[in-house]
C-alpha cells in the first residue's frame, strides 16, 4: 500500500471514530466500510476493525464514564452472555463472498440507523430496565453478531436500548462503548489465528483512531453531535454497502 493510501485511510478513521465515539460507538461499520471501498479481503477487514474497535472503546467506555453516565445494571445482563458468543462468532470465518455479503447488510443497517439517528428528537420518556431474559438472550444474539462480522454490536445494542425505553440517548451511549469493548476482545481473541493478517499500517491507523476516538469521546459525554455529519456519514455506509454486496 502507497503512502498516500495509508494516509487517506487514516484520515478516514480519524474521521469515523471521532464521530462515532462521540455516541458512544468505536467505528467498526466505518473501518468496515472504508476497508470494503479499498478493496481489502475479508481475511484482514475482521481483525482489522476489531483491533481498532477495542482502542476508540476504551476511550470512549471511560469518557462516558467520567461523565457519571455508566449503568452496570443495565450493561451487564447484555455482556455476560455476549462475551463467550463473540468469542466463538470471531472464531468462525463465513467464505470471502459470503461474508462480503453479510457485512454489506449489516453496513446497510448502520447507514439507516445513522440517518435516522441523526433526525431523532430527545425522548422524555422515563426509562424501565429490560426483562433479564430478554437482555441475555439479546446479548447472545448479538455477541455472536459481534464476533462474526467484527462490527463490535454497539451499531445493534443502541438502538434496541432506545426503542425498546430502556435507556435514554447519553445512558445509551455509555452503555454501548464497554459493550462493544468486550465484545471486539473477545471476538479478535476468538479470531487469533487471524491476528498475524493485521496490515503493517496498523500503528498509523491505531494513532488515528485514538485521536479521533478522544476528540469524539470528549465532545458527545458534553452533547450531541451535528445532524449533518451522521446524515453524511450513513451515506458512506451506503456506498460501502452497495460495493459489498456487488461484489465490485
């Protein structure tokens, strides 16, 4: 890869994981995207996204922290069956094709959650936690989710919390960075054997995402992000998705 290459795709995450750290998420459906429109194999993109998912989540995790946001008992009957399921769904490589396929789904579903999120009024609706069978279930689902595509679950659990009442937007945010922290360990460590496929380039784009991580952390535990930068971002999700999905 040119060194113009690796520096338009660390401006690129620099970019995502600042605007998808300032709500609580760490960019996985991005890193995913840009790597997809570049033309990685399916063989990198996996440990690729989670080895930079798990730095913008730890940043995020204690930024939301901090900001006194953090709900165990909301986080940890959505974790505690998540971790072993992501494990093994990143132990698990779907054919290149097919998991091209799949991810251009999920990045379908992240560029409309995206969209909409961006046009979504504060609720004042009061909270009410979820059902504790319902939580670990869902947890599973989307723990093996997690680990098998390595988008992290942050893009799965945030809009179930919100639609389902069981959190407001910030409790949402701070619940989602830690999820999704356990689960890309879990899912990277379950995808090892894969780990010596990481790109050389992942120190530079590690520092990016770190930057843009602590920039999108520190702003969204203060406030919301511009409607217009989500709007713009889902529609990068989208062509990610189409290219995905065509195989071309």
């Amino acid at each position: 890869m040119s060194l113009s290459e690796t520096f338009i795709l660390a401006v690129l995450f620099l970019a995502a994981a600042a605007l998808y750290a300032s709500v609580g998420h760490a960019g996985a459906s991005a890193y995913l995207a840009v790597m997809g429109l570049f033309g990685f194999a399916p063989v990198v993109m996996k440990p690729t996204a989670l080895a930079l998912n798990i730095l913008v989540a730890i940043l995020a995790t204690v930024k939301f922290y901090r900001a006194g946001l953090f709900s165990w008992s909301l986080f940890w009957p959505f974790a505690v069956v998540s971790v072993p399921a992501a494990f093994l769904g990143g132990a698990m490589m779907l054919p290149a094709h097919w998991y091209k396929v799949f991810v251009g789904v999920v990045l379908l579903y992240a560029a409309v959650w995206m969209f909409r999120s961006s046009r979504r009024s504060v609720s004042t609706t009061i909270p009410k936690p979820p059902p504790l069978v319902v939580a670990l279930v869902t947890g599973a689902g989307l723990g093996f989710l997690s680990g098998l595509t390595g988008v992290g679950g942050g893009i799965f659990l945030s809009p179930l919390l919100l639609y389902m009442g069981w959190a407001e937007t910030r409790a949402t945010s701070a619940v989602a960075a830690p999820f999704i922290l356990v689960n890309s360990i879990a899912g990277l460590l379950g995808n090892f054997s894969s780990v010596q496929r990481l790109p050389a380039n992942i120190p530079i784009w590690g520092a990016a995402v770190l930057l843009g991580g602590w920039i999108g952390a520190t702003y969204g535990s203060r406030r919301a992000p511009a409607p217009v930068l989500r709007q713009l971002l889902s529609l990068v999700l989208l062509l990610a998705s189409v290219k995905l999905v065509l195989g071309r």
